[in-house]
C-alpha cells in the first residue's frame, strides 16, 4: 500500500470512530443523526480508498438516504429533535460501558489471532465483478432486496399518515 492509501485509510478510520463517539455526546436527535451520517460516509470513503468502488458507494447512498428518512421521523415524533431541552443520549450507562469493553477486547482478540492471509493472488476483473454481483442481486436475492424495499415504503406511507392524521382537537 502507498503512503497516501494509508493515510486516507487511517483518517477516515479515525473520522468513521470519531464521528460515532459523537453520536452519543451530543443532546440532539438531529445532530446524532447527522454524526451518524457522517460516521457511515467515512466507512464508504473507506471502501473507495481500498477500491472497491461499488461498495463504497453504496455504503455512502443508503446512508444518506437512511438518515433522510430517520431525521424525517425524528422531526415527526420527537418532542424536542433539536435538543434544546438538554435530553441524556445514553441509557443504562454501565451496563453499555461493560459491553462495549467486552465487545472490544473481544474484537482485538478475533484480530490478534485470526491466521490473516495475504491478498489473494487471482482476482476477477472488474466487469466480471459486476456480472457476478448482478447474478447474485437479480438471483437468488432478490427476493430479500423486493421485500426490504416494499417494507421500507410501507414504513414511510404509514409514518406519513400518521403524521397528517386529523387528531380530535382538530375535527369539528
């Protein structure tokens, strides 16, 4: 790897942690959606670092759009999204502060003793790539991605209405 891979591999790394510690520092619903978009976009930025553009990419669009519609909802539901009424992110604070130390010193211990490989020696080109990812989406997955997608459009229709529903007050 260049100088210059690994130096824009490691910020946005540093970027991707920083930005998810300040998703539970912050007051806002709002902001924590943003950081959290900002957080995902550095894992894409990664991905287009280590050239694997299509993941990347993908990352950073169902990101931006996920974080659209959470904000949406957010806006919709919360009593305060802003967070001007100072609310706590965090909940169950040790409890979470023991899991997440398990989780890392269990994540060190898959890194340290996992018997990495080095790269693979034969990689397919990019456009059998593609045929490849295509076979898999319009094969056998296809089915998963139709379903997700019809229940992520029933989730923003019924939100939605909900939303605008005429509420007792406001009937004659």
């Amino acid at each position: 790897m260049s100088f210059a891979t690994t130096f824009f591999l490691a910020f946005f790394g540093i970027a991707a942690i920083w930005f998810g510690i300040v998703v539970f520092r912050t007051h806002s619903m709002v902001r924590s959606a943003i950081a959290l978009l900002f957080s995902q976009t550095a894992i894409g930025a990664m991905f287009l670092v280590m050239q694997a553009e299509f993941l990347g990419v993908l990352q950073i669009m169902m990101m931006a759009t996920e974080m659209s519609v959470m904000a949406i909802f957010m806006v919709m539901f919360m009593m305060d999204p802003g967070g001007m009424g100072k609310m706590d992110m965090t909940h169950q604070k040790r409890l979470s502060l023991w899991a997440g130390g398990i989780g890392l010193v269990a994540a060190l211990a898959v890194i340290w003793t996992a018997g990495w490989q080095g790269p693979v020696p034969e990689v397919p080109g990019a456009d059998e790539q593609a045929r490849a990812l295509g076979r898999e989406i319009l094969g056998r997955s296809m089915f998963v991605f139709e379903s997700a997608a019809l229940m992520i459009l029933t989730a923003m229709i019924a939100a939605t209405m909900v939303a605008i529903a005429p509420q007792e007050k406001d009937r004659p």
